[in-house]
C-alpha cells in the first residue's frame, strides 16, 4: 500500500512533463516562437562580457578588429578580424601601438586589413557560427585562435543580424533563413569586392547551423539565381558573373535539412524536439509542413556540385563531426554525404574509398578518425570527404587539430600539389 502515493507522484510527474512537451511543440506552430526557439539569439553573455574588446576572451592587443558591416539589405553586423599569429609576431609593436579599440567603422582603412592586403601569402578563413550567443561566445574564441596559428591565415567572422550587437531593422524583425543568408553573402562579398580577396585563397567554414549558412553562400557564388536558394534575397553589388572557385568549404556537425534534423535533435544533448512523435508520423508531419525555415542544406549542395561540374570548377568540400555530438548526431553528417559522393561519382574519372574502426578498434583509420569517406576526381581537383572524428563533441570540436588541419590541406590543395607541406 505504501506504493501507491510513489505511484500516483510519478503518474502526475509523466503527465506534468508530458504537457509541458506538448505545449512545446504546439507553440512551434507559431512563427514568432519557432525562431526564437531555433535561432536563439536572445540567449547571450553580451550583458556581461564586453565583445568589443577582445583581450577580454584571450587575444593579443589589436589581434581582433572588431567592425561594422552594412548587408544588402540594410542590416549593420557587428563583425570581427583576427590577425594570424605570424603576422601580428612581426609587426607586434606597429599593431600595438594604432590599436586605439572600440569597433571600427571602415575596415579598409584598418591595420588589419592592411596587413591582409598587402601580403601576397595572406589567406581567409570566413568562419560562420551556430545558433545562440555572439561571435565571442562559448567555444568560439578557441576557433579563431585555432585558425590564426596557421601561417598568413586571417579569420573573419560575423553575429548574423539579431545575434549580440548585430541589427535588426528589417521585418519581421526576428532572424530569418533568408535573413542570415543575406548576411552570409554580405561578408563573402565585401572580402572577395571590397578587399579584393580572391575567393581561390579563402576558405567557407560553418558549424552546427552554420554548416546551413555555409552551404547557402557557396551555392549563392556558384548560381546566385540557384532555384535552391530564397527568391527574396537581396544580391549584394556586384553580384557574382561566374562561379567562384573557393579553396574550401568545410562543414562542422552538419545536417540535410532542418525537418530531418528535428527528428533526432535534443536541446543542450537532452530535450528532444520531435523524436517523441517518431510512432506518430501523421501529428510529426502536421507539425514539420509547419517549419518556416528549411534550411535544406543537402538540396543546395548537390545543386553546388552539379553547377560546378557543369562549370568545370574545382570543389573542395569537407564534412567533419565527433562521433560524441549529443546535440546532432553524427550519422546525419553520413546522411548528408553518401548521396553526395553518389552523384559525384557519376563525373569520369572518380572514385570512392571508405575506411571505418570496428568494435574492437584494431582496423587503422586514416587521421586516427573513427571513420573516413572520400570521393575525388584523378586530379584531386574535385573532392568529398567525411571525417567522424572520436572526440570534441559538439561545439569544442571546431577549435580541434582536426578542423585547422582541413584548412591547411584545402589551402594546400589550391596553392600546391596535393599532399605537399610547404608552409
């Protein structure tokens, strides 16, 4: 008998949490609360960390430029620019001493972009976050400073509008799929016409939703008017004539579309969003036509792979993810990438190899990964690779050996001959 009260609190705790899920994913039904739920910008440390000066998360005096850039369509992001640690060790004292902080309002008469043009070395790593926070926020320092090790490599990297200092002018004043693509191509745009950066030493690299943002822009530079991309975006002047040839594109923890995502999502590795529904495909299909923002990222990249065939550019994507994400699994990262290589394959001349550890761990695996796929070309011209590391979870990932490595090669890979080191 004296089950029964145990019994009934937890009766009524299964019911309380029951409800409370329901009323979670009734309330998706309604835009205002399903981007505030993705996108999560509002969630930030910016009330008491202070982005615009940088040496407060780690970074050397006059490292970081932290300025403002105008997007097509009228929106101010709050942006940052890292200097490589080689180029800020040998000219310490000049940068030292212009730095004068605060945010900068023309970037090309900065110091740092002083140095990004005039050095004929000089590289770009476009770096776009994930959801929630600033460009400061959580792991994301370790990134850039991952990335500036790198010799000549300088990072850019922006809040997409809403997120920390970013604006938010435009309706429906809530950030937007087609909002944050606009922001994207901005960016991308004001380095390669701007600053007259070519796009052959630049390098995408997006994490979690940013792989979305990612996939987006690369598309947008290969086909501006791609039927895969928004109707409404806002082309920056000028637009691209033809399509760009980036070093890389790299994709951290990435997803084929936002709807297929939802299915094994759990917020902070713990909240499901609609796995509860999986034996309920009717109520699950009611509330995913519901989505406002796809974010069908395995859609734009096939695009991106026929355009550039078609186009006979060179394509360098790169798909990496920890085997011990608890926020989006790996296997979606494997979803996104066999119907990649499938239609890569189709091209004369590509092959495919796949190597993966067992239970036991004895099969050696390339890089020391868990599993390693890849489809190129003869020439090593046009490339997919999968990489499922062991380790990094998934938002400290991007600051791994792993993530930086992939840079260096896809950097490699258009300056030199693959597989040569010369830096």
């Amino acid at each position: 008998m004296e089950l029964v009260p145990i019994l009934k609190k937890s009766y009524w705790g299964l019911f309380a949490l029951g409800a409370s899920y329901a009323c979670f994913v009734l309330a998706l039904c309604s835009g205002w609360f399903q981007r505030h739920a993705l996108y999560m910008h509002k969630v930030n440390s910016d009330g008491w960390h202070n982005i615009v000066n940088p040496e407060e998360f780690g970074f050397a005096k006059g490292q970081v430029t932290p300025f403002w850039l105008d997007t097509s369509d009228g929106e101010q992001l709050f942006c940052w620019h890292v200097l490589p640690m080689d180029v800020y060790l040998k000219n310490e004292h000049e940068i030292a001493m212009k730095t004068t902080g605060g945010v900068v309002d023309d970037f090309q008469s900065s110091v740092g972009a002083m140095f990004l043009k005039k050095d004929v070395k000089s590289r770009v790593v476009v770096n776009f976050h994930g959801n929630a926070g600033h460009v400061a926020q959580g792991w994301r320092p370790s990134t850039y400073r991952s990335i500036s090790g790198i010799p000549h490599t300088h990072l850019l990297t922006c809040d997409y509008r809403g997120f920390g200092k970013s604006s938010l002018k435009n309706a429906p004043h809530i950030p937007t799929e087609t909002g944050l693509i606009t922001d994207a191509i901005s960016l991308v745009s004001y380095i390669l016409n701007n600053l007259n950066h070519p796009a052959s030493r630049t390098v995408l690299l997006g994490q979690s939703l940013g792989t979305a943002v990612t996939s987006a822009t690369a598309l947008y530079f290969a086909d501006p008017n791609s039927p895969n991309l928004p109707s409404n975006l806002v082309h920056p002047s000028p637009p691209p004539k033809e399509p760009q040839n980036f070093a890389g594109v790299i994709l951290v923890s990435s997803f084929t579309s936002l709807s297929n995502l939802l299915d094994t999502y759990k917020i902070g590795g713990v909240f499901p969003i609609f796995s509860p529904l999986t034996p309920y495909p009717r109520i699950r299909n009611f509330f995913a036509r519901r989505i406002l923002d796809s974010w069908e990222t395995l859609a734009r990249l096939e695009a991106l792979i026929t355009v550039t065939a078609d186009a006979k550019v060179p394509l360098h994507l790169a798909l990496l993810h920890a085997r011990n994400d608890q926020d989006i699994g790996f296997k979606l990262s494997e979803q996104l990438y066999t119907p990649l290589e499938t239609l890569l394959l189709r091209e004369e001349g590509v092959s495919a190899a796949e190597e993966r550890m067992s239970i036991h761990g004895k099969e050696r695996v390339r890089r020391g990964a868990f599993a390693y796929r890849s489809v190129e070309d003869a020439n090593g011209e046009r490339t997919v690779e999968l990489e499922i590391v062991k380790y990094g979870g998934h938002n400290e990932i991007v600051g791994w050996p792993q993530v930086a490595l992939a840079v260096r090669r896809s950097f490699q890979r258009k300056m030199f001959r693959p597989g040569l080191d010369v830096e």
